[in-house]
C-alpha cells in the first residue's frame, strides 16, 4: 500500500517537474510470436511525449487538412485527416520510450530514418502508447461533462464554490488568482512554499467573500403588493425619504 | 477520399540506406513486426442441416482448421485505415468503413489455411505479396457466420491487441 502511494507520488512529481513532458505506460503480454498491450500483462513499458500543446495541433492540422465538399450547394470545408494525424503526431511528439528502438530526433522532429524503424513496430503497441498520450492531452467527453456541470455551480449567484473540484475548475480559480494577483504562473507555483500558499488561498478566499457581501449589500429589495388571489405586483408607490 | 499524402515520399534514396551497416546487421526489435510475427486464428466447424456451423473447440466430430496472419505494423495500420476512412459530410466527422478495412486486412495480411486441405478451389493465391481479388472472392464465398467469426477473432487481435 505504502509502495504503490510512494510511486503514484513519483509520478505526480515527475509529471509537476517536466511540465513539457507526459509520461504514459502501457502492460505487455506475449501471445506466441507477437507482443500485444494488455491491461493484466507481465511487462510494462514507458513512453515519453512532449506536451501536445497548441501549436502542435495548429501545425498538424494544417498538415493534415484537406477539402471536403458539404452540402448540396459545392460548399467546402477543410478538415483534417485524423489517421495521417496520429502518424505526425507521433513524429513531432515522442520523445523517448523503453522500446529497444532508440528514438533519434533533429530539429523537433523524429528523424525519418528513426520513423522507418518506429514504423515497424506491431500496431496495437504503439496504437497503445498514442491513445493514453491522446487521453492526456485532450479532455474527453465525460470530463467535458464535468465541467459544465462544476461551472454552472461555480458561476451560479448564490455560489459558494465547488466540493471536489475537477482538474479545469481547480486549474481556473488557481491559476487565474494567482496569476492575476501575484503573477505566479503554472511553473512557478510547483516550486511555491505550500504554508504561503494556504494563506494567500485563505486571503483569496476571505477577499471574495467580502465582494460578494458588498454586491448584495448594494441591491434594493423590490417592494411588492399582494393582490387579488394572493398575486404580487410591482409596487406603484413613492418613495418618501424620511 | 482524403488526399493527404504519406510522408513516406521524402524517405532517403534507397543506395544511401545500403551504407548503414549497423541497421543491416541489427537484430529488429521484439515489438518490431517481420514475416514470423504471426498468430493464428483457429476454427472449429461441424455440419449439420446443410450448413456449416462455428462450434467450441473439443466438440464432437468437428473439423478443425487454422488461418495464419501476419500481424500489422503501426506504417501498415495508418495506411490501411486510410484508404478505408471517408468523411461524412452530414455528421461532419470521419468514419472507416469496417467491411472495407476487414477486406484489406484478409488480402495483405491472410498468410494461409488449411480450408484448402480436401479443397483445391479453396487454395490462395498471393501476388506481390497480397492475395489475388480471385482469392479475395474465393474467402467472401465463405459461409457469413463463418467469415464474421474469423473477422472478430481477427480484429481482436489487430483493434484489441488481442
């Protein structure tokens, strides 16, 4: 128990001190002659990618995109191959593995005559190894689904915050406080002294209250008249200052 | 169909690859796919009502019988999966055609049966390295159950990882 807390507390550190870097791992089992991933394999084998970030996307997508007629009227739209994607994808981005192919790379690129030998690996492995960096670098349907449901609680009037925060509205509050206030950036606030960091969360926290306190001190309550089945109408009445 | 071109065209001249003599030496890789990285897909039928049934192995008077496929490369899989994938203009996304894909599966990767045993029409016949479309045509006259059994045991392998 300990064991596996001290390695997932490894990895969280590895993955906070190489922002630039994601790391996945895939399990490996040997069937006959062939190799294939496989949740409950034996062997375990590492990858490491640099962040997909968004240059990255606009520089594949432009790669990779093409015309597409919609409609009935001959209009086109660009859009992008996702299987040559994937390809370039893995060109641009990996940047290591334990594979006993060593990567080469030249001007942020793998090397063509390092991709002939990639190319070459069984498909499932590498289909693997791209399909948990995807994971890390795009927000999935269901975390999407999370976020809305979080922001809506976290925007709505009468809100007091979020209980278990999801990883973009935790990213949202602090990043943006903090960045906004102390211009501490998302590099910066790993190597932050934590105790200083709880106070100016708590002085965040205290400072918001005391805005939300002023904005509905400052409202005027509308003054409303029953009527007839018990309805409510604007009031028409004056207002006398005493 | 997509237009967009393999990047495989800007690979170096072939005579400037014959200098490294550490890649024609190398041993490929355990993950690396060659002509042994193979598996089997077995089959097991029995007759009965004039049709040929899949049946569990060990089942009583059934034929047994195995097809060899390579396995493939990560290259193979991207273009493959190219020439099956069309954009759907109404949806606004992209989709492999599966019958497609699975076709292009059994001509390039399909290395032999043994459904050819006590049948010489049933024989494949390979060109360049891929089955014939008369080889091709040979498999689709297989009964459906039949070749949607070998399909998802094939493609558990090649989607699945096994």
């Amino acid at each position: 128990m300990s064991l596996a807390a001290e390695e997932i507390a490894k990895r969280e550190w590895e993955a906070m001190s190489n922002p630039d870097e994601v790391r996945v791992r895939i399990r490996v089992s040997r069937v006959g002659s062939i190799y294939t991933p496989n949740p409950e394999g034996s062997l375990e084998e590492e990858a490491v990618f640099k962040v997909f970030t968004f240059g990255d996307n606009h520089i594949l997508e432009k790669a990779t995109g093409y015309k597409e007629h919609v409609g009935d009227r001959g209009n086109e739209v660009t859009v992008t191959e996702p299987n040559e994607f994937k390809r370039l994808m893995v060109k641009r981005n990996l940047l290591s593995w334990t594979l006993d192919i060593p990567i080469e790379r030249c001007d942020g690129w793998m090397t063509p005559e390092c991709y002939e030998r990639v190319s070459r690996i069984a498909a499932p492995v590498l289909d693997a190894f791209i399909r948990e960096f995807e994971l890390k670098s795009y927000v999935t349907e269901e975390e999407e689904r999370l976020i809305n449901r979080q922001s809506a609680i976290l925007f709505s009037e009468s809100s007091r915050g979020v209980a278990d925060a999801c990883e973009a509205v935790s990213l949202f509050c602090t990043l943006g406080n903090y960045w906004e206030k102390f211009g501490i950036n998302k590099n910066s606030l790993v190597h932050f002294p934590q105790r200083e960091y709880l106070m100016l969360k708590l002085m965040i926290g205290r400072e918001s209250d005391a805005i939300r306190t002023k904005t509905s001190a400052k409202k005027q309550p509308v003054t409303r008249i029953a009527g007839r089945g018990g309805r409510t109408r604007p009031s028409t009445g004056k207002r006398i200052s005493l | 169909m997509p237009v967009v071109k393999s990047r495989k065209e800007n690979k170096k001249a072939p005579e400037q690859k014959q200098d490294r003599v550490d890649e024609q030496i190398m041993e490929p890789g355990k993950y690396e796919v060659t002509s042994e990285t193979t598996f089997d897909v077995e089959l097991f039928l029995k007759e009965g009502d004039g049709r040929w049934m899949v049946v569990n192995p060990g089942t009583d008077s059934a034929e047994e019988h195995k097809l060899v496929f390579r396995m493939w490369s990560y290259d193979e899989m991207v273009e493959m999966k190219k020439k099956a994938t069309t954009y759907d203009a109404t949806r606004r996304i992209h989709v492999i055609d599966n019958d497609a894909l699975n076709r292009l599966k059994i001509q390039k990767f399909l290395q032999s049966w043994t459904l050819d045993r006590e049948n010489p029409r049933l024989k494949l016949h390979r060109v360049g390295g891929v089955l014939t479309d008369e080889s091709w045509q040979t498999f689709a006259k297989l009964q459906p159950n039949i070749i949607n059994y070998i399909f998802d045991r094939m493609n558990e392998v090649y989607e699945l990882g096994g």
